[in-house]
C-alpha cells in the first residue's frame, strides 16, 4: 500500500473538515476537499514534466502547506522524496531532480523544477487511476538527513517501514495520542518523526496544524481547538514563554511530547505554563522511536528520556562492545525489526554506525534496573571539541532556550569563544559568565555573549553551524 492513500479515504468522507493549518502563511487553511483538489492537480504538474515514478525528487518549499501537499502529490506518484529547510546545503546523495519556489545553484541534481502557489489550481476532478503508484511494502519512499553530523549522513525508509512506525506511534506518544486528532507540529518534516506525525494525523482525519512563529500559532490554539503539541524541548520551552502573552491559548490542549529528555526544571516549566501532561522520549538518529514516558516519572533522574519500547532492544556497552552492567554509563547501541540496516549510499558510515545487527547512535547513557533510559549528562554523545563542551554546559542555565558557540579572532587576532543565546526572558550577560565560569575551565568562558532571536536551522531542524559566523557579524553591525 502506498502511505499516502489512507490520507485520500479521509478526504472523501470527510472533504469539509480542517486538514492542514499555518497560520500567517500564504494558503493559511486548507480542508480536505482542497487537499484533494490540490494534490491533484500538483500530480498533473509532475507527470506534465516528466517526473517519472521511482525517481529521488527533493523538495525545497518554504511554504509548510504547500511543501506538505507537493511531498504527498510525489509519493502518490511512486516517486522518492527528500525535504530540505528553506537554505538547504548540498544533497549528500544523487537527486534526479529538486522542486524547489526558487533557484538554488549548489543543489546535486539532475534540474532544478520551480514550483508556485498556481500548481494547486487546474481541473476539478480526481487524478486517473492509471497514475497512482500501487507500493510495494519493499518500495523506497522517503529519505531523511540524520540529524546531528558536521558531515551530511541520511537515512531511506520504504513504504513497510513508514506505514509500521506509524502504527507504533501509540506507544511512543502514549495513551492519549489517539485521541488528540488536532495536532501541532513544531518539527521539519524533514525528520522522519516529523514525517511520521504528518502523515499519522491525516490518516486518522485529523488537522495538523504547522508552527511556524509560536506567537501566531499560540493565537491559533484555541480557534482551531489543537489537542497535542509535538516539538523538541527548544521550541516547547519558546511555546510556554509565548504563552504568557496569550493566557488561555491551550485551554484545549490534552497533550504535550518533547521529542528529547528535558531537565526536571525544564520539565516543571512546561508543565506549568502549557500543559500538565507532558510526554517526553528519545528518537535514535536513525528515526527509532526507542523509548518514551510521562515527565513527570523521571523526576529523580536528570537526563531521563523514557522506558524502552516493546520490541527494541537497547543495551549499553563499553569501548569494546562489552555489555556493561545496569546503571552504568556507557556507548548506547540499538536493535529494531523497524530500525534502517545503513546510512544511504554511505559505506563509511555504514560501517562505522551498523555493525553486527546493531545500530550504535553514538549517544551515551545507562539504564536503570526497571529499563528507564538515562542519557549522560541529560544530551546526546559526550562532547567532541571545546565548542560542543561550552554548548552543552551553557544550555542547561535556566533563561537559555537555545545557545550557539564559535571560535573568532579578537583584536590581537587570537581566537576566543562567542556564544550566541537565545535568552528566555532578560538577558544577563554577566549572569551567564559567572554560571559558566563556575562550571568550566577559566579558557572555555566564552568572551562575548550576544543575545539573538533564533539560530539557523539546518535541513535536519538541528543549528546550522556553518551560518553561526555570518549571524555573529550581523548582530555586531
């Protein structure tokens, strides 16, 4: 079965009801009768140039309704899809062609198609059938960007794999996910549980509402009666700061998930301001969902990300791959029948991240004896440079949302640290300095603190490091 056709039974029975929301955004409101048109008509589009089934399309739309209708209309056509943020970097792969609302001279493909808001008019009436991809379970449907790597890795998933994660997001979002058919996204569909939430809310006929600025989509909460917020910890913290100025804005929400452990203050936070039930979980670079829990149970342990799902296996091992004992840290590595088997035409990768039916994430953590896991330090892998290691420090002070660091010459042209902060509320310069000259050494405390609105995001929805000097200069100006 193709993942998308579900989404078609629903526009069907039920062509009146909301099917994606952006508030601020060019189309704004779409149902699922327009869904359907549009789809349509954006299939007519791709067949008319040429974009044959099978093929690997990128897509690079900034509008989220408009990019979320298009990655539908090509996955219905059999053709293989990959999304990129608005600034995307060069594919680490072979593309037979990108669509794209603009021309974008480093992309590795075959063209470059453009695309407009015009694609979705055109003829009233439903697609041939003849066109409809009928997906094989073995079929190659979607390609993501594994998050978090200086050097651009990706991952492919088929149509059997997307359609059984979705039926396995009940576990990892928790018993109330059912029933939260009005869902905010805060994630790029560019990451496989973005994807995944996308397409789950539409095959249940929900709406999916896509976040965008949280003060906007704040104000859109209780008109559209959202149930659940999907996000990572960033930007949930940016909802509950926002949600001060809109009181009563989640009046309906039933729901919260982070998509990564958050310290219990962080938590509390949260829960305070936009919704008591607050789900957190651990999502493997490889789009594993591997474990999950209420907030609330991880109180006690600072980095507590959830209990492992059924049918994953997590261990925890040492440098030599030896398993090492409960409730000590160590190197995590997973085993899934729903896992991927490589990184997508990467032997190197391959071989250094699946070895012996394992996955290795290159996270750390234990487990404890009821199988709760706890990652090191409350983050991903043990910091690899200086900057990683101010990072990671840096972010766990109460009024930072998000932080970036980079190394620049001074005016005796040798290099000192800059971290770039997104503060939560004031912003304290000498504050930060004191916090982190109290937890690093004296040549780590950054020199300059610059305070700035966001940071730039990659393809992955992670910071894009690469842009940090540029945002570093123009805040100086």
């Amino acid at each position: 079965m193709n993942v998308v056709e579900p989404i078609f039974a629903q526009c069907r029975n039920k062509p009146s009801e909301l099917a994606l929301c952006a508030p601020g955004t060019e189309f704004n409101l779409v149902s699922y009768a327009r869904l359907q048109r549009g789809v349509d008509n954006i299939c007519r589009r791709i067949i008319t140039a040429g974009i044959a089934p099978r093929s690997r399309a990128g897509v690079v739309i900034e509008d989220p309704i408009f990019h979320v209708m298009i990655v539908i209309a090509l996955t219905r056509l059999g053709i293989i899809t990959v999304s990129a943020g608005s600034r995307p970097r060069e594919w680490p792969f072979k593309l037979d062609v990108t669509i794209a609302d603009r021309q974008f001279e480093s992309l590795a493909s075959k063209s470059i198609v453009l695309a407009d808001a015009g694609w979705i008019e055109g003829e009233d009436r439903p697609l041939a059938n003849k066109y409809l991809y009928r997906a094989a379970p073995d079929d190659l449907c979607r390609i993501f960007i594994a998050p978090g790597n200086d050097r651009q890795m990706a991952i492919a998933m088929t149509h059997g794999m997307v359609a059984t994660r979705l039926d396995r997001q009940k576990l990892f979002f928790g018993p109330r996910a059912p029933f939260c058919d009005r869902s905010c996204l805060d994630l790029p569909l560019a990451r496989p549980i973005g994807f995944q939430v996308m397409l789950g809310t539409l095959w249940r006929g929900g709406a999916l509402v896509m976040s965008g600025d949280q003060h906007r989509t704040l104000a859109g909460l209780a008109v559209y009666k959202v149930t659940n917020i999907v996000a990572a910890p960033q930007n949930l913290l940016k909802f509950a700061d926002a949600m001060q100025d809109h009181p009563g804005c989640g009046s309906a929400l039933a729901a919260v998930f982070s998509v990564r452990g958050m310290s219990q203050e962080l938590c509390d936070w949260v829960r305070a301001r936009l919704c008591s039930n607050l789900t957190v979980g651990y999502v493997a670079p490889d789009g594993t969902m591997v474990a999950s829990m209420p907030a609330q149970f991880g109180s006690a342990d600072p980095g507590a990300t959830g209990y492992v799902l059924p049918d994953v296996i997590l261990q925890v091992v040492d440098d030599n791959d030896h398993a090492l004992p409960v409730g000590q840290n160590g190197n995590l590595r997973i085993r899934s029948e729903y896992g991927v088997q490589e990184y997508f035409e990467d032997a190197e990768a391959t071989r250094h991240a699946f070895r012996n039916g394992w996955f290795y994430p290159g996270d750390r953590g234990r487990l404890t004896a009821d199988n709760m896991l706890i990652l090191s330090d409350g983050e991903a892998a043990e910091p690899a440079t200086d900057v990683e290691r101010i990072e990671q420090i840096l972010s766990k002070h109460t009024n930072v949302v998000q932080c970036g660091v980079l190394a620049v010459a001074n005016e005796f042209n040798a290099e000192e640290f800059c971290a770039l902060v997104v503060p939560r509320s004031y912003f304290d310069v000498e504050a930060l300095r004191s916090y982190c000259g109290a937890r690093l050494p004296a040549g780590l405390v950054p020199a300059r603190f610059v305070a700035v609105s966001d940071l730039p995001r990659g393809a992955d929805g992670g910071m894009d490091r690469a842009k940090l000097p540029e945002l570093f200069k123009s805040q100086l100006n």
